[in-house]
C-alpha cells in the first residue's frame, strides 16, 4: 500500500469514527457544579439509558444483599452499621446541592463484613461499606464521611453511563480502524491499548478527580470536617505501602497529587462545614 493511500485509509477510519461517535452520543451536564466548580460536560451515548444502568444495579445490589445475608455477613456488627447509616442520613439530603432528584433516589445502605478495603455507590444510590476499612484503618466518621462521599459523586456524575458509553464509541472506531487499515485483531488491540493509555485512563483520573472534589463539599454540607478527607489518603496510602504505577499508568491520580488536591479543596468549602456546624 503507498504512503498516500494509507494515510487516506486513516482519515477514511478518523472521519467514520468520528461522525459515528457524534451521532450516538450528547454533551450534557449531570450535575449542577456546586461550590467546587465541577463543570465538565460529559458524552453520553444515547444507546446507554441511566435508568437502564440504576435498574441493573438494584437487580445486582438486590443478588449481591441476599448472597451477604445467606453467608451471614451481612451488617454483622451493629455498632459500624449504625455509624454509616447515621453518616448516610446526613450525607443523603445534602446531595440536592448537586442534583435535585437525588434526595429522592431509592437509596440502601449496608455494611459487609469483609477485611478488603473498600466501598462504593451504585448508579441510583446503592450504598456499600466494606467492614475492613473502616477497622483497619481505624477511621473516624469524618473520614468515612470523606469516602462516603466520594463514593456518592460518581452516581450523582453517572462517571457508570459515561465509561459505558466511551468505551461503547471506542469499540466502534477501534474496529472500525481495524477493519479499514486491514490490522485484523492484532492492530484492535493495539487500538485498545492506546485508547486506554491515551483516553481511557485519563478519563478515569478526571473522574476520581471530581469525586473527591464533590465528595468534600458534600460532607462539609453534612458537617463533617471535609480536611478528613487528606488524613483518609494518608491511612489509605501508608495501607498501600505507597507503591503504584506511575500516575501516567494510573487510573487513579497519586496519592501526593490526591492530597494536595484535596487538601486545597477541602479549605475551599471550610465555610460550608463552618455553617453546618452551627
């Protein structure tokens, strides 16, 4: 193939793409931008429906419940349990200051005894906490209230339906490519590879990013001390050993970026908590 034809079949391949990519999906904003500014419109694809995604995560919150409460780890110890359902009644209301639907959502919240340290929010508010981090990191509720709401900030931003509907887009110009540069499987994944350095992790730090912008302001409206939330990182990152890649290879910012984000953040929306308080 000559250099010309080539590069008419990548033009060929980047103008499909592109036009494909455009006629499935809208820019919108999800979330009002609040007090720390979160204003990014995010591509939806019109083909991955939000209400599709909150029924799929009650139908798998609803299984994942009934296999905790079988096995019998299922809000095992009373007193963490009533700690996060406590700290969820004060985060819930205040989530109005970014979506005003989002008071109403069908919200869950449960504890499962397990020594892995995490939790998280399903799109629609399906709430879970992971007994280990709260133990072995010893928190206290300020900083549950700092995962808490990080976890929140994706449902409330739909980062679910946006990762669905990039990596939907990316599938199609991806094999689209493929097809047109005649690469076969090998040069799909190679596209793979480089969309996921490139684009998709990328997109996956700007989402981490907001979640920890808008996890501060919603604990500071609940009255939590939203400085928790850098003392958090430094518990989680001394629990990781302070490894990781490269934040380049992360989808994660780095636990030094994170803090001073958030620490930044946090004295932004000090006046918010200093409110709640009183």
């Amino acid at each position: 193939m000559t250099r010309t034809g080539a590069a008419c079949r990548v033009q060929a391949w980047m103008a499909a793409g592109l036009v494909m990519m455009a006629a499935g999906c809208q820019s919108v904003q999800t979330t009002s931008a609040g007090a720390v500014g979160i204003d990014r419109k995010q591509n939806m694809s019109s083909l991955v429906s939000e209400a599709d995604l909150r029924k799929g995560s009650e139908q798998a919150y609803t299984q994942l419940i009934g296999q905790a409460r079988q096995k019998g780890v299922l809000n095992a110890d009373a007193q963490i349990t009533q700690r996060v359902r406590g700290i969820a009644q004060r985060m819930i209301p205040v989530t109005g200051a970014f979506r005003a639907d989002a008071p109403a959502w069908k919200w869950e919240v449960n504890v499962l005894q397990s020594e892995q340290l995490n939790a998280w929010c399903m799109p629609g508010g399906k709430i879970a906490f992971y007994s280990g981090i709260i133990s072995k990191l010893q928190l206290t509720d300020d900083e549950i209230a700092a995962i808490m709401g990080h976890e929140i900030a994706h449902a409330l931003r739909e980062h679910a339906r946006e990762r669905a509907s990039e990596q939907q887009a990316a599938g199609i110009v991806i094999g689209l490519g493929a097809v047109l540069l005649g690469a076969g499987q090998l040069g799909a994944d190679l596209g793979q590879g480089a969309y996921k350095v490139a684009v998709g992790m990328p997109n996956s730090r700007a989402h981490e990013t907001e979640a920890d912008r808008i996890g501060v302001e919603l604990a500071a409206r609940a009255g939590y001390d939203p400085r928790a939330a850098v003392s958090l990182w430094q518990k989680m990152a001394k629990a990781s050993g302070g490894g990781g890649p490269p934040q380049w290879l992360s989808t994660h910012p780095s636990a030094a970026s994170r803090q001073q984000d958030l620490g930044a953040y946090a004295a932004r929306v000090m006046p918010l908590y200093e409110q709640a308080k009183k």
